[in-house]
C-alpha cells in the first residue's frame, strides 16, 4: 500500500543549511532588532548568523526558493540572484560576503557595517 509509507513535505526538507535552523519559528519576530541587540551584547558571531537565517528563512518559506541542504553559501546567493528580486539580492549578496568572512575567515565585523547590515535587512524584507 502506497499510502503507508510516510511523505516529507519540501517544507521538511529545508529547516537546516550550514547546520542553521531555518524554521520560521526558530527566528524572533523582529530579526534586525534582536541581532543588534546580540552584537550589543559582545556577540557578533550570533548578530550576523541571526541576520542570515532569517534572510535564508525568507527566501524558503516566503518566497519559495528551491534552497538545497547541499547548497554552499554562495550556490545559495547566486539562487537569489536569479529569482529576480534586485532588492533582497544586492542586500543577501553582501550579508553572504559579511557571513563567509566571519564564519570561515575569522574576522570581526564592525559595528557600523553590523548596522547597516540589519537596517538592510529591515528595507529588504519589510
């Protein structure tokens, strides 16, 4: 019987990339303010990865882009490239670039860049 065995939805199939948790409620209501408040409190690591899980949450759950578990950070952005949306990707292009220095290359992100990353991210998805 084809009906016993369980179906995944594609919604299923997309709640981690890079070991992040892209569920929509895994997200605060209001993710530019919460990262500022984290990088305020002297965890910027946390503040920029808080900024791309929601963007990358966005895109899968709003927007509906086939973003792939398999998919590396910058397969994802060029997938939001050619959706279309000019906006939300010259935003997710340079939040990608923030992402990988800070993930892979170590470095600190400054407070300014920090904050315009987020009133970025407050133009790109409102």
């Amino acid at each position: 019987d084809l009906h016993s065995f369980p179906t995944r939805r594609s919604s299923d199939l997309n709640l981690l990339l890079f070991g992040l948790d892209l569920r929509p409620e895994s997200l605060p209501a209001e993710p530019a303010a919460a990262s500022l408040a984290l990088f305020a409190q002297g965890r910027p690591r946390e503040a920029l990865a808080l900024l791309y899980r929601a963007a990358l949450s966005h895109f899968i759950h709003e927007d509906g882009l086939p973003l792939e578990t398999a998919m590396t950070e910058l397969e994802c952005e060029r997938e939001v490239r050619r959706s279309g949306a000019a906006a939300k990707s010259r935003y997710f292009r340079s939040l990608t670039v923030c992402w990988i220095r800070t993930a892979y290359g170590h470095e600190q992100l400054s407070e300014a860049c920090h904050r315009e990353l987020a009133q970025g991210y407050r133009e790109a998805f409102s």
